[in-house]
C-alpha cells in the first residue's frame, strides 16, 4: 500500500469515526430531551453511530473507486502502447495430447 493510499484509509476512518460519534452525540441529546425516551434503547445509539459510519466510509470508498476508474485507464493506456515493432507470440491452446499415459490409465 502506497503512501497516498494509506493516507486515503486515514482519512476514511477518521471521517467514519466522526460520523459515528456525531450521530450518536445527536441521537443521546434527542433521548435525553425526548418524552418517549423510555421507549428508546440505550444501545440504539450505538447502533445508529454505527451505521452512520458505515455509510460514510462506504460513500468515501465509491468516490475512491469513481476518481480511480477515471485516472488508471489513462495511465495504463499509455503504458500499454507498445515501444517499437515487437510481435505478439502466440498462445498455445490449453489442450491435453491424447496420448497422455494419465489419460489412459484412467480409461
């Protein structure tokens, strides 16, 4: 993992983690002030952070992959353009020779 991708995963988690913790600040400031508090569990706090977070480093993770997809097929286009007149060999194909002493010890 490079510098830059690693750097990219610090910042997911950090903004992951601030969204959890945001979200759950907000959802036990609405307890704490909401009549029906008594009907809200205290792990549903939990939860709602958690799942915030999720989707933050899940949103963050598609526009990775979406700046991504934009920016590699330029530079492996170019990568890929061959340097002089070299010739493609030929694949052989995948097929076993009749003849295999396996193959016919197996028959």
């Amino acid at each position: 993992m490079n510098r830059w991708r690693r750097l990219w995963l610090i910042i997911k988690l950090i903004a992951a983690l601030a969204a959890c913790v945001a979200v759950a600040i907000q959802a036990f400031l609405y307890m704490l002030e909401s009549s029906d508090a008594v009907q809200i569990h205290p792990l549903s706090i939990l939860v709602v952070g958690l799942i915030f977070g999720f989707i933050t480093f899940g949103l963050l993770s598609l526009i990775e992959r979406g700046v991504l997809g934009l920016v590699v097929p330029n530079n492996s286009r170019a990568q890929a353009e061959p340097e002089g007149d070299a010739e493609a060999t030929p694949e052989w194909p995948l097929t076993l020779p009749t003849e295999d002493p396996i193959h016919q010890r197996n028959l």
